[in-house]
C-alpha cells in the first residue's frame, strides 16, 4: 500500500530544494542557479501533483484551498534557504568589514610609529649636525686645525706630547663616530619616509574597501530583511489557508462519504451484472471456470502520453486534511486538457455517463479472463465518443481527458475491477 501524505510530501520538497541549493558550487554559477531553478519548479509541481491526487472526491473549491496551501507550503522551504542565504551574505560581510577594520587600525597605528620615529630621528640628526658644526667653529677659533707636526713641535716635553696627542685622536674618533650616526640616521629617515608613503597608500586602499563593506553588507541587511517579511508572509499566508481549510471539514466529510456511496454503487452494479452474466453462460452450457491467475500487460496505454506517466498510484492513503486512510482505488495518469483517451483492452461498453465524484465515465466489461470478470473505468473524462453497448477494440478512441467530477485537475483516473472488486492496475498496464 502506498501513503500519501502531504507533509511527507513537503518533507520530500524541502530535501529537494535545500539539497539542490546547499550542493557543491561548480564551474559555472549560473549554470547551479539553473539546475537549482529547475530543481524547484519540478518539486513544487510534483508536491502539486501529489496534494490534487490527494483530494480527489471533493468539492474544486475545497480543492482550491487545499492546492493553494500546498502551493504556499511547498514555497517555503525556498524562502527560508533565501533567507538562510542573505543572512550568510550578511555575516560574511560583516566578517569582512570587521577584518578590515582590524587592518586599518593596525595600519594607522603603524603610521602613527613611523610618524614619531620619523620625527624623533630627525631630532637626533639636527642635534648631531649641531655637534659637528661647533666642532668645526671650536677648531677654527683655534687656529683652523690640529695636525700631527703641530702636536710634536708644540710639545714642551714627552709628558706634553703624550697628552697632546691623546686628545687630538680623541676628537678625531668623536668626530668620526658623530658622522657615521648621522649617515645612519639619514638613512633610517629615508627607509622611514618610504614605509610611511606606503603605510598611507595601505590605509588609502583600507579605507575605500571599509566603505565598499559598508555598501555591501547594507545591501545584504536588506536582503535578509526582505527574505525574512517574505517568509513570514508565506508563514502567515500558510496559517490563514490552513484555518480557511479546516473550516471545511464537515462539508468535506459529507462530500467524501458520498464520492464513496458512488463507488460502492459500482461496484453493486457490477457485480450484479457479473452475477448475471455467469447466469447466463452456465444455462447455455458455457459455465465459467473457477477463477485462476490473471497475468500482467493486459491494457495497453489509454493516454496519449507515451510512456505511461503515473502521477498517484492505486492503494491506500492518508488524506491530508481529515488525517484519515482512504483507498484510492485506481491509478492516475497523466494526460492533458482534451486530449485523446483509448480503450486499453477490448469489451463491451457497460455505461457511459456521469456519475458523482468520477465525473463523465466509460465502464468497459472485457469479459472473462481464466474464470475472472474482467472491467476497466475510464473518469473525469471531458466528452464521450462510445455509447453504452457498443463494442470497442483495445486502442479505439472512446473519449476526450477532462476535469469532470470531482477531480483538480486534468488527468484519468484509470481503474481495472476484477470480479467487481477494484485491484492495482499498475501490472495489469505492464508497468
């Protein structure tokens, strides 16, 4: 048996859609957001396509609240993986502008280091250029300079000389360390002033990329901010469907009781007409064996839509709205508006009509297969193109698809009744 049920449904979606928005990134973006696009309109229609199969036997109007809700719900999971997005754009460039923020102090605080050490050696020179300038004066003032020959001829003894001598190479040394110290720091300045412009271009560049993050991640605040209002709208949109839903319950209930009245009247019919049928074979001598196997691929295709595309299958399931099980009692197949529908097996035409919930029905009796009765239905068809007891071959035109009865949308709903009883035509179409 198969469950259908719409939050499973729903669940599937989400996986669908945030499976596809989270994958591995590839070469080319926009070929994901296509894929991802694609990926979402597939799920939608497919979560669609199961909530109509579900409500099949009620009223279009409260078929129209019910798609209308899985249409809001099967949007939001996309909203919300939105939202998830802008809200990881946000931090991103948050991260970011954090990170050069960080930069552009650090930078300015090495400006700032650069500036003082500038100044400080810049100090120092001018104080080692005034040294070495009254150096100079104090060694014109004595005459323009002191040579090794004035030492030794203006020595009045070898104690003299010794101390003579001593002091001259004294200031040389003074006088030749000062220079190298200020060589040195000229040429600190100079690597100072280099780092310095650079520094500066640094902070330049920081600051034009602080207001770049501004710019973004204002924009990312806003699209989170819109993400988010158009999530909450779905959510309360949700809310207020649900509510509009659940206000149906009793007129839904009725109407479901009734669409299942109808089906057992068939069924009655049917089996009323097998009943008779078996009647009369055994008084004409041709008694019907008992009932054996019946293999599959009985049907051909009764669309045209090739191959086979099942939107609901045969079996119980969970109605979304009253919470409770219901055997669907065929297989839907996808056809569209007006398009042609056949005979999937030979018979006899049992009925064609309209009957509450199926809409415009053709009943085909096959007769017997290894000692079983064997009828098709074909529902919710838009026009008839056979009449009650008229013979058909498999594959013959019998009607047109339709919206009849209670159906939400364009599709047969195909049923195989075996000894009156409904069965899973899946195998008994070769699928």
């Amino acid at each position: 048996m198969t469950r259908l049920r719409l939050s499973a449904f729903l669940a599937v979606l989400v996986l669908l859609v945030t499976g596809v928005l989270a994958g591995p990134a590839s070469a080319d973006p926009i070929d994901d957001r296509r894929r991802a696009a694609e990926a979402q309109r597939e799920a939608i229609a497919k979560a669609r396509e199961q909530t109509e199969a579900a409500m099949e036997g009620v009223s279009a109007e409260i078929q129209a609240l019910a798609v209308q809700l899985a249409d809001t719900q099967a949007k939001i999971p996309g909203a919300q993986a939105v939202l998830d997005a802008a809200k990881t754009a946000l931090e991103k460039a948050q991260r970011e502008a954090a990170i050069i923020a960080a930069r552009l102090v650090d930078a300015e605080e090495q400006q700032a280091t650069i500036t003082t050490t500038i100044a400080q050696d810049t100090e120092h020179a001018a104080a080692m250029r005034a040294a070495i300038g009254q150096m100079a004066r104090e060694a014109y003032k004595g005459g323009g300079g002191v040579s090794s020959v004035d030492v030794i001829l203006d020595s009045q003894s070898t104690d003299d000389f010794v101390q003579r001598y001593g002091l001259m190479a004294t200031a040389l040394r003074t006088q030749a360390q000062i220079l190298d110290e200020l060589k040195a720091a000229e040429s600190a300045n100079r690597n100072a002033e280099a780092r310095l412009v650079a520094v500066k271009e640094k902070i330049a560049e920081l600051k034009a990329a602080a207001d770049q993050k501004v710019v973004e991640a204002d924009a990312a605040k806003a699209a989170a901010t819109a993400a988010k209002k158009a999530l909450d709208d779905l959510l309360a949109q949700q809310v207020q469907q649900q509510a509009a839903l659940d206000a149906t319950k009793a007129a839904l209930e009725a109407e479901l009781a009734r669409a299942d009245a109808e089906a057992a009247q068939v069924q009655r019919e049917l089996e009323q007409a097998i009943a008779e049928q078996r009647a009369r074979d055994a008084a004409a001598g041709r008694p019907q064996g008992p009932p054996g196997a019946i293999g599959g691929g009985l049907f051909g295709n009764p669309t045209s839509i090739s191959p086979i595309y099942v939107t609901s299958d045969y079996g119980m399931r969970l109605h979304p709205t009253l919470h409770y099980v219901r055997l669907h009692a065929g297989i839907d197949l996808r056809t569209y508006c007006n398009t042609p529908i056949y005979a999937g097996r030979g018979g006899t035409v049992t009925w064609a009509k309209s009957r509450f919930g199926f809409g415009n029905q053709v009943m085909i009796d096959s007769g017997f297969v290894n000692g079983n009765a064997l009828s098709a239905s074909y529902n919710h068809l838009t026009s008839f193109a056979v009449s009650s007891g008229q013979h058909v071959e498999r594959g013959q035109l019998i009607g047109r698809s339709g919206n009849t009865g209670t159906s939400a949308a364009c599709h047969l709903h195909f049923e195989v009744y075996v000894n009156g009883s409904t069965t899973d035509p899946r195998p008994l179409l070769g699928l």
